[in-house]
C-alpha cells in the first residue's frame, strides 16, 4: 500500500503565500504522476496541478503564473508553492499519485484545508 500524508495548510490573508508538501509512504516501488487536487463547499474536486516523473507540469488556468508544482523524485514528494492567494483559492487540498506497489493505483491524501481570508 502506498500512503500520502499532506502538510502546510492554513489560514493566509489575500495575497500572501503558501507551501503545501506531500510525502508518499508504504510500499512504494514507483511513482508516475503527483499533483493536487482542490474542493471548494459546494463544488466538486478540481486538478490544480500534476507534475510528471519526468517534470512535466500542468496547471489549471485559474493559478498558472500564481502556483508552481515541484516533486523530489528521491524522496517521492510532491509540493505546490501558492502565491498571491486569492479567497477563490479557499478549499481543501488534497495530494495525489499514481503509483504502483503490486500494480498501479490512484492514491490520495487525507486533505488540508487552505482558507484566504483577511
């Protein structure tokens, strides 16, 4: 089984930043893609961005230029970097990977929340 725990939600004033991380444990034998996934109260789960093991990214129009997406292959970890927050960016967060322990699967994180608000 392969585990993703998530860190560094919060609470953050518009404009400001943060970090989000995202560790893959268990019986990792490899990992394709990472990225996040955001849900908002009422509205259904959002891709925000993946990252490939080759570092091909891909972001949702709506935080290119604001969110970057990186991966530490050695350490099967994936983070999102947020900047110049908006409220619209209020949601949970949650990790994603595909990756095969036995076989491949699609694994998620537990979730944190991110809340903008002044």
């Amino acid at each position: 089984q392969v585990q993703l725990m998530e860190s560094g939600g919060g609470l953050v004033q518009p404009g400001g930043s943060l970090r989000l991380s995202c560790a893959a444990s268990g019986s990792v034998f490899r990992i394709n893609t990472m990225g996040w996934f955001r849900q908002a109260p009422g509205k259904q789960r959002e891709l925000v961005a993946t990252v490939t093991s080759s570092s091909t990214t891909n972001y949702v129009d709506s935080v290119k230029d604001r969110f970057t997406i990186s991966r530490d292959n050695a350490e099967n970890t994936v983070y999102l970097q947020m900047n110049s927050l908006k409220p619209e960016d209020t949601a949970v967060y949650y990790c994603y990977a595909r990756a095969r322990a036995s076989v491949w699967n699609d694994y998620w994180g537990q979730g944190t929340q991110v809340t903008v608000s002044s």
